[in-house]
C-alpha cells in the first residue's frame, strides 16, 4: 500500500479462483474482504486501527453500513486497483470511500462505508470529531462522496413475491474477528450462500446496500431470509435479512441485479 499525499490510500488486489464462482467472476465477499482490508491497513498506518483503538483508548471501530455500485466483474488473475480515504464525519459516522479499478483502468465498483466509534467501556459511540484529530482528510474535490445513502428498506416491510427457502448457517471459529464476534464479511458470504443457485448462475450484482445491526457470536443460532421485490428478464430486486432465533434483526440488505451477458 502507498499513500499520497492527499491521504488517499493505493493498492492492488489479486483475484484468486479461490475468490471467484464457477464463471470465474469474483464473488460478492471478494469485494467486501478487499475493502475491509483497504480501509483496516490504511487506518493502521494512521495508527487509529482496531488494535490501536482497544489498546490506547479502549475503543473500537464498528462497520455499519455499506453501499457498492458494481459496474463490470473482475476476473481470475485480475488485479483490482483499490483507493480508498476517509471523510469527515456525518452524524454519528465516520464515512471512508473505497473504490477500485479492473485492469483497463475503468471503475469496476465504488462504495460508500459507513464507520462508528464504540467507546468499550461507556459502551456508547462517540462522535467523529473525537477521531478527526487523528486523521488529514483529503482535501481535493474528486476525493469527497455525499455519505447520505438514505435508509434501508426493511426485510419485514417488503412486498416480496417470492420467498427462497430460510437458510441456517452456523458460526464457527474462523468467523469471528478481534472484536470477539463475527467478523462483518461473513454475515455478506452468508446472504449470498442463501441465494438461489440458478439466480446466481444468471444475475451479477448491481447495486448491494448492507447495514450491520447488532452483533453476532459464536453460538449463536443464525437465520438468513431471502424476498424477491422484483424480476424481469433483464433485472430483479431482493431484500435479505439475517436474525437470531430469539427474533433479533441482525443484518439487512437491498440487492439489484442485472442478468449476464450472454
């Protein structure tokens, strides 16, 4: 990873066929692996990472909203080329921009992140400005997205027309991170493990707009829904949720597709 001297993070992610589906595109946890590990590395050179939080302040950082346009899939052996800078905050969050680009050097994806701060022990957010001291935001024009993506549209509150069955994933040892619960690219490999195999094997994502809502353990017991808003030959539209067996919403997403070139 190089930085410039906007603050703006660079770096280039490989695409295994361990990331990938069987036509070889990568697949949606790619992305969200990549951005996690762009906006972790690139906070860890400012010295405000995880680690550098729990352990000077007794914070932490706490992903709770991503929204990604996909314009066109990598492929096996490509290398994406990733930017990603941090923004001042809005509301209780603190925004960072990731974006990268496929090997033409056109826009593969961009997205929007949404971060809070958790003071561990008040066990309450706080506000971007306590952390802002510790960050130089870029300052140039390309370098600034509007972080008001709106509201979710809730799993429960969807007019869905159709139903896939309820999938039961369970949590595993590797699937939680430093925080002690599951690390927040699992919840999205489990939303698309959830996902009609036929509607994958037609559709590529277009729009997925995820928020985090409560945590997750090790032993808890998960369910994931999936609703179908909208379909036609040349698009469709879903809602997932994810919850505990006590009823507790703990993820949610609005997902458009288009269908594959043929």
């Amino acid at each position: 990873m190089w930085i410039d001297e906007d603050n703006v993070a660079h770096d280039g992610y490989f695409v295994r066929a361990s990331d990938t589906d069987m036509f070889y595109n990568a697949a949606l946890p790619f992305y969200f692996d990549a951005m996690q590990e762009m906006g972790g590395e690139h906070a860890s050179r400012m010295g405000i990472s995880i680690a550098d939080m729990m352990k000077e302040r007794n914070w932490t950082w706490v992903i709770t909203r991503t929204r990604a346009v996909f314009h066109h899939p990598d492929v096996w052996q490509d290398t994406v080329k990733l930017e990603t800078w941090p923004q001042k905050g809005f509301k209780l969050h603190c925004p960072r921009v990731v974006r990268g680009y496929g090997k033409d050097g056109d826009l593969s994806f961009d997205a929007m992140t949404l971060w809070a701060i958790i003071d561990l022990e008040k066990k309450r957010p706080l506000r971007p400005s306590e952390v802002e001291s510790f960050i130089t935001l870029p300052q140039k024009e390309e370098h600034w997205a509007d972080p008001d993506i709106g509201k979710i549209h809730r799993f429960d509150d969807a007019e869905i027309i159709e139903r896939w069955p309820t999938h039961y994933p369970i949590p595993t040892y590797f699937d939680i991170d430093y925080n002690k619960h599951v690390n927040n690219v699992v919840y999205v490999r489990w939303m698309v493990s959830a996902m009609d195999e036929s509607f994958l094997e037609g559709y590529e994502p277009a729009v997925v707009d995820v928020q985090w809502m409560h945590q997750t353990f090790r032993n808890d017991k998960v369910q994931v829904e999936t609703g179908v808003v909208s379909r036609t030959d040349t698009e469709a539209e879903l809602v997932h949720s994810i919850r505990k067996d006590d009823g507790t919403i703990l993820f949610e997403a609005n997902t458009k597709w288009r269908k594959k070139p043929q």
